[in-house]
C-alpha cells in the first residue's frame, strides 16, 4: 500500500542435520558418495595391509618350526613390534614412506605379523608328529610335506590369527587419518572435530559392520578349507 516491498521470510530448514541430531537419514542420502569412497579406502588399506602380512608370515612361521633356533628372534621381533603405539609406529615409518597410503600399510602389516605368526606357527607345531613320518615314509619331500600335509592342517590355526588380524586392521585402519589415509576414519576425525554427530555416528558403525562382515567372511572361508572339521563336530 504504501509502497515499500516486504523481503519474503527465509526459513532455516528444519531437519536431522541442521539440529546436529546423532542419527539422521539425510545424511546417509546426502554423503552417500563420501561414504562409500571412505568404505572403499578402509576395505583396500584393510585388504592389502592383511594380505602382505600374511605372505610373509607364511616363511616366518615355518622358519620358527623348522629350525628352533629361529623361533625365538622371530616370535620376539613381532612380539616387539605389536608393543609400539600406532602413532609412534607411523611417526617411525614417516621418513621412509611419507604421508602417503603406503604408510599406514606398512604399520598395519607390521602390527599384524604378530597375530599371523604366533597362529600359523602354533598349527604347524599341532601336527602330529606320526603324520609327518607318514608322509616321509609315502616319499613326501619337504616341500611337498609342507604344502600338502602341514600347511593345511594348520588352517584352523592360522585362520583363526586371521580373522582377529583382520579385525584389528580394520580397527587400526581410522588412526591412518591423521596422514590422510584412514578411509572411515577421516569421517570420524573431522566429524569430532566439528561435533558433527551424523558423521561421526555413521562412520563408526560402518567400521563395526565392516569389521564383523569381515570376521563372518573369514570363518566361511575356513569352514570350505576345513571340511573335515564340519564332519567331526557332526
């Protein structure tokens, strides 16, 4: 009426994030990419890191049982190496891998070369000794004796250091956040530092839930390996 223009009233929206609420679907809807990047991330550090701690805790482990005088260096050393905290053993690391993915890799296969060895090791002292004069007595060589008498049946063993290395990876996988590579762990870190209750949440049950798909995916895998365990407890 007398000329002056009223400016529209802007609400402020009115949902899960803007109130900051701990769970809250949008954010799933509206991170879904940032999501599953960092699920991608932490599922291939956890991988690789788990993978290359087991090749070489294969040799190590049958180093330890074949000759007794290497059990002891070897069981020391990775006993050793499991003590150092995560972020003294990446500030280790640093100079010689960088702030880099490798880095985190790197820390992880270490910290896992405990649990790998201690397990494989322990199943390969748990064959009987009347099974491997068996083998020897059929003409089994060492190689073959190894890859097909002993090594198997130290599946149980060596899987179930396996599984509980993996699961500490994928645990141990959020502290590579502070080099940038910690896949869910960017989200947790930068959701706490901003108090950003959705992410923070979010992020933290899809480490839980990668860690006990993970741990269910391994021991289906050893019951397949191990069919004469299902047939035992029948």
């Amino acid at each position: 009426m007398n000329g002056q223009v009223t400016a529209p009233q802007v609400t402020a929206p009115d949902d899960c994030l803007a109130r900051n609420e701990w769970i809250c679907g949008k954010y799933l809807t509206t991170r879904s990419e940032i999501l599953m990047d960092a699920v991608l991330q932490h599922l291939e550090i956890t991988a690789v890191s788990v993978l290359i701690g087991l090749v070489l805790a294969v040799p190590l482990a049958v180093a330890a049982r074949r000759w007794n005088w290497a059990a002891g260096p070897v069981l020391g050393l990775t006993t050793v190496l499991y003590t150092i905290p995560s972020l003294a053993m990446f500030s280790l690391l640093l100079p010689v891998y960088g702030l880099s993915a490798a880095l985190v890799v790197a820390g992880l296969v270490l910290y896992s070369l405990t649990l790998l060895v201690r397990n494989i090791l322990a199943g390969l002292r748990a064959v009987p000794e009347e099974t491997r004069q068996a083998a020897r007595g059929m003409g089994y060589g060492p190689i073959r004796l190894l890859l097909t008498v002993e090594l198997p049946l130290a599946v149980p063993a060596a899987m179930a250091g396996l599984r509980i290395a993996t699961v500490s990876a994928v645990s141990l996988v959020t502290v590579g956040a502070i080099v940038g590579y910690g896949g869910l762990g960017n989200l947790i870190y930068a959701g706490m530092n901003t108090y950003f209750k959705a992410q923070v949440l979010t992020a933290s049950v899809l480490c839980v839930v990668i860690a006990i798909a993970a741990d269910l995916l391994l021991l289906g895998v050893q019951r397949l390996l191990t069919p004469w365990q299902r047939g035992a407890r029948g």
